[in-house]
C-alpha cells in the first residue's frame, strides 16, 4: 500500500510522495497495477519488433538483398529510438496522456506500414536504386516514424511506473527491461512462425497495430484515466476508435487491395498466387495465346516467350562434348530444365534439387506450365528433391556426368550461398571424371562485377572456365532478376544472359551432332558469345565464400 505523505501543494492534480515524486491515483492495488503496466510493456515491446522485423522482410521481398534492407531499416530506426527518448522527456509531466497518443500513432503507422509500402511499390513503378524514388524514402520514414514512437514509450512507461510505487531506478530499470525484452522475444517468434505464414505480411501489420492500439489505449484509460482530465479522456478514446476502425477497413478490404496490388504489379492476367512456407509464386498469362510468366518473390522466373532459348543456351552446351547419362539439376522446379535434358539422347537419370515445393506443385498440375516443361517432372527418369540445395549438395553420394545451376541471382542476398566458393567445391566433388558444371551467373553487361565474381569464384574452386553470353529476346527473363517495374507492364529483359561452363579440365563450348534443332543457337554464335563475354572480363577479383559473400546489386 502507499505510505502516508505530505499535503499536496495547493492545485495539485496528484498525491506526492518522496523527493516530490508524483504518485498516479490508481483504481487497484500497487502491485496490481505495477503488473498492469509491465503487461502493457510487454503487449508494446512485442509490437515493437513485429513492426521492425515486417518492414525488413517486406523491404528484403520488394528490394532485395535482405542484408542492406535489414541494415537501413535497424540502422535508420535506432537512431530513432535515440531521438524519440530524447524527445519523450518533455512529455514526463503528462506521462499518461503522452503514452496514449504514442501507442495510438504507434499502432496506426506500425499498422499501417505494410499496405502503404506494397502500394508504393505496386503504382509507382517500382524501387529503382538503393536511395532513389519515392517507396524507398517511404520506407526510410516509415522507420524513421516507427523509431521516435518505440523510442518514446520507455521513458513514458518508466515514470508511469514510478508514479504506482517508488523504487531506486536500477530496479525499475530491470523490471521494465525484462518485461520488454521477453515481450520482443515472444514478438520475434509470433513473427516467422504465426504472423507471415498464417496472415501475411498486410494483415499481420495491421492485426498488430489493432493489438497496440487495445493494449496501449486499456492501459492509460483504465488504470490511469485519472491523470486525463474529462476532455483528455474522450479525446484519447476517440482517437483509439478512430485507429481501430481504420485499420478494421483495411483488413476488410486487404484481398481486394491484394489483387488489384498484383494486377498492378505483374498485368491484368494473373492466374495463380500463392505463398508458401519459403517464397510467393504468381503465374501470369498461359491462356488464350497468353505468354505464361513464372514470378517468384517478384522476379521474373520463367518469361514464355523467352525462356526456350534461356534453357537451350543454359543445357545443351554443357551436354555437349561428354557424357551425359547422368544429370543433376539445382533449382529447375519449374521442370523447364529438366526439359530441354531430357530431349539429349543417352540421358537415363535426371536429379532435381528445388528449394520450394510449391514451384514443383505448379509445375505438376498447372496445365500451362505443365504443356510448357513437356511434362518432363512425369518423366521416370527425372526424380525430385526439395529442400535446402546446398545441404542436398552436401549429402548427396554418387557423382554425375553433367550439374546445370539454375538458381536465383546471385545479387539476391539468400542466394549468395549458392554461389560461393564451398557451394563449388561440393559441385566439383560430385562431378564424374570429365563432368562439366553450368552456371547461370546474370547478365554480363550490366553487371560485369557480379558475372566475373561468380567466375572468379568458380575458378578458386579448381575448376577450369569458359564464360559465354547469349542475347535474349523480346522480353523477360527465366531464371534471372528480372522483376515488374511498375503499372503499365512488366520489366524488359537484360539484353543477355550470361553463363559459366565449368569442368576440372577447360571445357570445350561447342555443341555436338546430336543435339535436337536449335534455331537459335549454333557453334559459330557460341564462341561469338563468348568472345564477347571475354572481352567484358573483369580481372583480379577475389571468389566469394560463405563468411565473405562479395556479390554486389
């Protein structure tokens, strides 16, 4: 209970105790109310890190190279914290009303993020560099927002609960720490684990907010609502109605907001779109004379029109020259690989290894991309593993006259793994006795320093290199980074696409005489591209590994 004290200076709107210390007239006990308040610090702590762990994965999604994005946003919204602390001092005298118009802004921003920043990048024609355009200023202030408003809760809560029952600061301190890092550990799993996969991002955010708006607007109005004049009292409510409607109107419309987000994004003929545990995948076109188009996390995975002569350049030199009854394609879930493979004579075994088994699921049973892979993941010859491609890499026994790499471009942080140097060392370790290893590594010349990383990398795995490039066709790209740049279509293709035929002794790039019909491929434009590849040839450049990944957007 609170001990006898002094009178209250005349005009006081509270009791006083010790040293002057304001005390809150509460409608509980002390200890009641002291618990109250660690609850309303774990509920916001929570929040807290769901809002900063969404705007990392939708920035990582959206952008790219999840390191950066994960750097920028924790970077820009400490800082933040710092400043909204700083900031919160002036409130200590109204720490009540303060703390309720934080968690309200709080959880409409917080909440709000999401939406706002897949709309930005669904009409404004897309992200463009690291620090240029609008979505990516948007989400610089939604982290600059988050931040002040995060940083400002802990002095406002750290005088709340002074005011229920003093005690020396280093006490309070670890009590209301405690509270708010079990709240962030509890916010950090909810995350992965329940949010993402259950809700998705838009309505996990805005679920989120509508949880911080309760939980910071139960808190002031019912154990402090004696600090708020009558006034400060309906104003508070109205602006927690206010933010709980709203973001209620979101989450109603959010399939609504989703579809016409996509259409935006990818065209008007989006067929399929799905999330599973590990990616999104969006299928486009593929009826009435449609080009059917593969979109995974964004980018363009497989373009109709021209991923034929993407995998005819990517497989049939490396079958060239050499056996090839036994083939071992890394991603290729698509089956498109696979299919171009299987048109070789002599191939008796293909092993897929893909990372997602929603790619293999479509790939299955959409008639479009079915019709487009021949049905090759039918073949009986072809088996198909799914999981983690370097740990199948790792485990895998035997050896294969031919490994064809069709994984997501290197410049994609997740991907950097399966382009270093131990990624290649596994490689060469599966590779029969004049075996030969292909690599798509990104276009050549726009990215030179990521194409010859990737070579280089290869090289200081002990393998032996013929870099070539072939030109690509009217637009999109398969296999590559090739993402939709705004409302009013899709992206257009690099101009090339650059690839990396490996093996222990230098191969030869060629094709051989029982290739099947290759309109667009022929020995004499083969040493052409590579010809020209060799004359973009960025010397010097050190491989990348697992511990120094130096592949660069």
């Amino acid at each position: 209970m609170i001990e006898p004290h002094a009178p209250a200076p005349p005009g006081a709107p509270r009791s006083w105790g010790e040293g002057g210390q304001s005390r809150a007239r509460l409608p509980v006990r002390p200890g009641t109310g002291r618990f109250l308040v660690l609850a309303g610090v774990f509920v916001c702590a929570a929040c807290g890190l769901v809002y900063e762990l969404e705007l990392v994965a939708l920035a990582s999604y959206l952008i790219g190279d999840s390191v950066t994005q994960a750097s920028v946003v924790l970077a820009v919204m400490v800082f933040a914290m710092g400043v909204g602390s700083l900031a919160a001092k002036r409130l200590r005298c109204r720490a009540a009303a303060g703390f309720g118009a934080v968690e309200a802004a709080l959880a409409l921003v917080g909440g709000s993020s999401a939406m706002a920043l897949y709309a930005a990048f669904a009409w404004t024609g897309g992200w463009g560099g690291l620090w240029s355009g609008g979505p990516r200023c948007l989400l610089v202030g939604f982290s600059l927002a988050i931040g002040l408003l995060i940083g400002a809760e802990v002095p406002l809560l750290m005088e709340l609960i002074q005011r229920i029952r003093r005690q020396d600061a280093g006490g309070a301190v670890a009590d209301l720490f405690a509270a708010d890092y079990v709240g962030a550990l509890v916010g950090g799993l909810a995350f992965p684990f329940l949010l993402l996969p259950q809700l998705g991002q838009v309505t996990g955010a805005l679920l989120t907010g509508a949880v911080n708006a309760v939980a910071g607007g139960a808190l002031v109005l019912g154990l402090f609502r004696r600090d708020l004049t009558r006034r400060g009292r309906r104003l508070l409510l109205t602006a927690n109605v206010l933010v709980l409607v709203l973001l209620g109107t979101a989450a109603a419309l959010v399939d609504d907001f989703e579809r016409a987000a996509r259409q935006a994004v990818y065209g008007d003929h989006v067929r399929i779109a799905l999330r599973s545990g590990v990616q999104e995948e969006v299928l486009t076109g593929g009826t009435r004379g449609r080009p059917l188009d593969l979109f995974v996390d964004g980018r363009l995975r497989v373009g109709g029109s021209d991923e034929r002569l993407f995998h005819e350049a990517l497989v049939h030199p490396a079958m060239s020259d050499g056996p090839h009854a036994r083939v071992l394609v890394l991603g290729g879930g698509d089956g498109l690989a696979a299919r171009e493979v299987l048109r070789r004579p002599g191939v008796r075994r293909v092993d897929v290894v893909e990372p997602d088994p929603a790619v293999v699921l479509l790939a299955r049973r959409d008639r479009a991309l079915s019709a487009l892979n021949g049905h090759a993941l039918a073949d009986p010859r072809v088996r198909v593993w799914t999981g983690d491609v370097l740990c199948r890499l790792r485990h895998l026994r035997g050896t294969y006259d031919v490994l064809i790499a069709d994984l997501p471009d290197p410049g994609i942080t997740a991907s950097t793994k399966l382009y270093s140097q131990e990624f290649y060392g596994l490689a060469r370790r599966v590779l029969a006795p004049g075996g030969r290893l292909v690599v798509h590594a990104g276009p050549v010349t726009s990215r030179p320093r990521v194409f010859w990383t990737v070579e280089a990398t290869i090289r200081a795995a002990g393998l032996r290199t013929v870099p070539y490039r072939v030109a690509a066709g009217s637009r999109g790209t398969a296999g590559g980074p090739s993402r939709p740049e705004g409302p009013t279509g899709l992206s257009r293709a690099p101009g090339e696409w650059g690839f990396v035929l490996a093996a222990r002794t230098r191969p030869v790039l060629t094709l051989d005489g029982d290739e099947p019909y290759l309109p667009a491929l022929t020995r004499a434009s083969l040493r052409a591209d590579a010809r020209a590849a060799a004359r973009t040839r960025m010397p010097g450049l050190p491989p990348s590994t697992l511990v120094h990944p130096r592949y660069t957007r």
